[in-house]
C-alpha cells in the first residue's frame, strides 16, 4: 500500500515523536523541537516555548499507544483525537506539495496540529487495513516503535543503530561459532 506524502510524513512524524521519548531522550530543547519541526515538514505557527515543548512531550506516551492500538482501540483514540482538536479537514497545497489535506487552521497550536496530522494518516491507515505495519522493534533491547513502508514488509527495527547492533551480533555469533567448529 503507497500513502500519500502527507500520510507518510505524518506518520514517520509520529512514530519519530513516540519513540524519542526512549533513552537518550531526544527531545530535550526547544532547538530539538525546531529540527523536529522542520524535518518533518510542519508548517503553521509555532511559539518556540518551553510551555509548547511540554505540551509536545506530554503527547509521546499518546501516540505511542495509538501506534500499537488494536483496530478497535485505534479507532477510538482517533475519533477522541479529532474531536479534540475541533478538527474541520480542508485541502491546501503548499512547499511544492499538491493537494493534500490538512485537519485544522495552520495557527492553531502546533500540539493540536500533531494530534490532528497524526489522526488524518491514521484514518488511512485504518482504512486501508494496514495496522501491521507497525510494531515494536525486533532489537531485544529497544522498545521503539518501527514503521514499515517497504513493499514486502521487512522492515524489523526502528533505526539503523539498531540493525547494526543485531547484524554485528549476528556476524560474531556466526565467526564463533566457526571458530568452535
């Protein structure tokens, strides 16, 4: 299944927000919270202030568990999600992007922005029965949130560290295992 840019980049927004809450927390600073928004593409207001910070961390735990949510549970948290943000969809299209849509007021506050981003890619997820594409990282020592937007489905782990580490320990288990042998 191929989603749109902004369901793709709405989603990869999420699970990057959720699992920045693992150690080493990643989203420490307002200058953090800066490239975060401008990785991610969002555009509107946005206040630069501790206060928006808070509010932005306090969402991770959220999105987290509507990540992993069941489809029934995924579809509360996302019907709950866009109540809350008084979400009224409109289409726009700016940054060289073509019509797309966005859920609510480009002024409105960029933690009601991500809530309503996240719901809208979410209904597309839901919809289109793709819940498994996400999970939880197949690195014994992580519990990050993977997002796999592959083709046949082999994503396995949530950053490149990860599958480093476990290629790595995959590589020495197999020259032991020679060397025993």
């Amino acid at each position: 299944m191929k989603f749109g840019h902004d369901t793709q980049m709405a989603l990869g927004a999420a699970v990057a927000l959720a699992n920045s809450a693992l150690a080493p927390d990643t989203l420490d600073s307002i200058a953090a919270l800066d490239d975060f928004y401008d990785r991610w593409e969002y555009t509107g207001t946005r206040r630069g202030t501790q206060a928006e910070l808070d509010e932005v961390r306090a969402l991770r735990p959220r999105l987290r568990a509507l990540l992993l949510a069941s489809e029934d549970e995924a579809v509360a948290m996302v019907n709950s999600m866009l109540a809350e943000a008084r979400a009224l969809p409109q289409l726009t299209r700016h940054q060289g992007f073509d019509w797309h849509i966005h859920a609510i007021a480009s002024d409105a506050p960029l933690v009601d922005r991500m809530i309503a981003e996240t719901a809208m890619a979410m209904i597309d997820v839901i919809r289109a029965g793709e819940l498994g594409r996400f999970g939880v990282c197949a690195d014994d020592t992580c519990t990050g949130i993977v997002l796999d937007l592959s083709r046949n489905r082999s994503r396995r782990f949530c950053s490149t560290a990860c599958g480093n580490r476990n290629a790595v320990a995959a590589y020495r288990a197999r020259q032991a295992e020679r060397t025993a042998g």
